[in-house]
C-alpha cells in the first residue's frame, strides 16, 4: 500500500503527479481531445479529397489546360490539407510541432541517402509535370514499355497497354530515358511499301497507287503524298508510298491502305509478285539397255 501510494505522489512533470492525471476531470479532456482528433482527422480526408477531386475537374472542363498539371495540383493539395490536419492533431495533445519539424529536417539528410531511388523518381516527376514531354491521354513508348498514358504520380508513370493491360513505370526510368510520344504532333506521316512484278507497267502501278490513296477521305492533299520506285528485289519492284494524317487516324489509316491498294492493284491487272523457285534436274533414266531424258521438273 506504501509503494502504491508512493508511485500515486510521484512527481512526473511540472510538480504534477500520477493522482494529479488521474482524475475525472482529465480523462475526461483526454477523451475529448480523442474524439476531436478522430472527428478531425474524418473531416480532413473529406475536405482532402473533394479538394482534389475539384482542382481535377477544373483541368478536365477546359480542354485547353493540361490535364497532367491538374491532376498533380490535386494530388498536392490533398498531401497539404493532411499535414495541416496532422499538425492540429498534435497540438491538440500539446505535443510542440516545431520540434518535430526541427527533427525532420535533421533527419531529411539520412533519409534521403537511404531513399534515393524513390526521391530520383520524385525528382524526375517534377520534372515530368513541369516540362510535360507527355501528358495524360498520349500514346507513348517510355522505358522500354508502349501505351496510353493514364495517370502520372511523383513516383510512376501509369500506362495502358494496347491489350488494355497495366504498365506502372517509374519516373526516373521514364525521364532517364527516350520518350518517343506518337500524340504530340497533330500529322504523322504513313509508309508503306508495295511490290509488283518486273513485267508490270510501273506508270500504271504509280497512278493506281495514288488513286487509291488520294481517294481515302483520311489522305492529306498537303504534304502530297511520295511514290516512288525504292527497290529492285529478286522478284518485285519496290513502291515506296508515304502520305499524311491524322494522328487519331493513323493505326486504322496505316492498316486500311495496305488492303485497299492490293485489292486496286488486283482489279487493274498489276501483277503482285511473291516469291518462286524453278529448278532444273539434269540426268537420265534407264530402262533396260536404253536411256531415257529425264524432262524438267519445276516447282
């Protein structure tokens, strides 16, 4: 019972003891204050994301602003209002944030050596957000990986394979590296190459070629389309064919045109060519005492 009331009476902090805090009145102000700080920190994940969400819709109602900036806008000022929160939180239990923002910066320098891959991929998305060598909706090839654009994060970049698959690259690998973006110009240029055989009228093939592509509602008049003779193979002459664009247009463009010039190529008589063999076999084949030439034989 002494030591019971020897540990009650013990002075903790400021002259005040262990019966001192465990009174009614204190737990009550601690239950309190853990109420307020779960009510708050409820508010603050709603307040944090309608924040985002609305800095979002505000990018994506004009079709002139970047959608990219505004989605990372969104994703900072979520971050913020809950650091906001986090630091009422601690005050609200009379912990002194400056000197946990004192010890953080301390610790910034150790954590940032042990995390230097993450804060790369930080860096590189800041980069990525601000000079926007690609942007959200753009078909790219990034780190090795094709695809549509989907969201872009500090940390990765997320794209959606042609097979509707997703890619999750990180940023560093997608700043470090070539970025080849297929939607930044409004044009692209399609090519193709055709072959007919040696015995066909080559002015002939020309001009089918060109009316059937020029005949494509698709098919730019400016730049005029290239046709020219690129390649005597072994058993075609090479047309190679160049036309303009549209960027949307060009993968079923691309895909159409081959169709359409084999199928106007057949209709014309132009002789489409593929690849033959003949072989000739010299010998004789003895029938009792006589011989007999064996004819040519062809495949």
């Amino acid at each position: 019972m002494d030591r019971l009331n020897a540990l009650m009476t013990t002075e903790l902090v400021n002259g005040t003891s262990l019966s001192d805090l465990l009174t009614l009145e204190f737990l009550a102000q601690a239950l309190g204050n853990v109420v307020a700080a779960l009510l708050l920190l409820a508010v603050s994940f709603m307040v944090a994301g309608w924040v985002r969400r609305r800095i979002r819709a505000i990018g994506e109602s004009n079709p002139k602003m970047d959608v990219t900036l505004f989605h990372f806008l969104g994703n900072l000022a979520r971050y913020t209002v809950l650091a906001l929160a986090a630091l009422v939180i601690l005050n609200t239990f009379g912990v002194q944030t400056t000197s946990i923002i004192a010890a953080l910066g301390a610790a910034g320098l150790a954590v940032g050596l042990a995390l230097q891959g993450t804060l790369s991929n930080v860096a590189a998305g800041v980069m990525i957000i601000v000079f926007r060598p690609i942007k959200i909706g753009d078909f790219v090839e990034v780190g090795g990986e094709m695809g549509t654009v989907r969201d872009i994060t500090l940390n990765t970049t997320e794209l959606a394979s042609l097979g509707n698959v997703q890619i999750i690259v990180p940023n560093a690998a997608v700043w470090g590296n070539v970025i080849e973006n297929y939607s930044a110009y409004p044009e692209r240029r399609a090519e193709w190459t055709f072959g007919v055989g040696y015995g066909a009228n080559l002015a002939k093939a020309e001009q089918v070629i060109r009316e059937t592509v020029m005949a494509d509602a698709r098919s730019m008049a400016q730049p005029e389309p290239f046709i020219q003779v690129n390649a005597l193979n072994d058993s075609s002459v090479d047309f190679l064919v160049r036309a303009w664009v549209a960027t949307d247009d060009y993968f079923q463009y691309q895909a159409d045109m081959k169709r359409a010039v084999k199928e106007a190529l057949d209709s014309a008589g132009v002789d489409i060519p593929f690849p033959t063999r003949t072989l000739h076999v010299d010998g004789a084949l003895r029938t009792g005492t006589g011989a007999q030439a064996c004819p040519p034989a062809t495949e």
